[in-house]
C-alpha cells in the first residue's frame, strides 16, 4: 500500500511537470519567456544541452518506469519515456536541497530519498 502511495505521488509529480513544461515552451514561442515551471528552476543548473548517461537497471526498476509511462500516457495521453522520468527524478533531488552528503552506499540513499517523497 505504501509504495503505491508513493508511486502515485511520483506519476501525479511527473504528470504535473510534463504540463507545466509544455506551458513554458508554449509561452516561449508566444514570447511571454515568464515561466513559474520548476524545470525554468532547473535551467540555470543545466543550460539544455544533455549528456548521455547510461545506467544499468533491475528488470523490476525498468519494468517500474515502463508502468509509470504507460500510467501517465493513459492519464494524460502524453507520451513519456523513462529518461525523462529519470531526469525529472534528479532535478527533484537538486531541487529539494536534500543532504546527500552524508550517505555512503545506495539503501542510505534509498531511505532519504524514500522520506522525502513521503514528507517526512
């Protein structure tokens, strides 16, 4: 029950950033370049150009993304791929001024990350 809370969280968050960035693009071809979308945040970490990163992943970790796509694809009938997620995942760590600084191997990392979705 409790990761499907958490999954639920995740998938309405990922919805709700792929519409307000699709906002902000709107407005900027508009020409109105105000833009309130956390990914506006998020640019002056990163100027838009993207790097490859491969990451090797469980087959139930992909097969997570994979549902989380197909989820948000039938809320919203936008398409999502899982780099996308994966990267929205990252900008919300930067975003959340979380202290990673201390965590020294991946289950530590884990459980931050697990409390901050969950408000703790």
């Amino acid at each position: 029950m409790e990761k499907a809370k958490i999954g639920s969280q995740l998938l309405d968050a990922i919805a709700g950033a792929n519409r307000k960035e699709r906002k902000a693009v709107k407005a900027q071809k508009a020409g109105t370049t105000r833009s309130t979308s956390k990914r506006a945040e998020l640019r002056g970490l990163h100027d838009g150009e993207t790097l490859p990163f491969t990451a090797l992943l469980y087959p139930a970790e992909f097969d997570f993304l994979d549902r989380i796509a197909g989820e948000i694809r039938k809320k919203t009938g936008v398409k999502v791929k899982g780099t996308k997620i994966v990267r929205a995942l990252v900008d919300a760590l930067a975003l959340s001024a979380a202290n990673v600084s201390d965590v020294r191997d991946e289950s530590e990392l884990r459980e931050l990350l697990t409390a901050k979705l969950k408000g703790e």
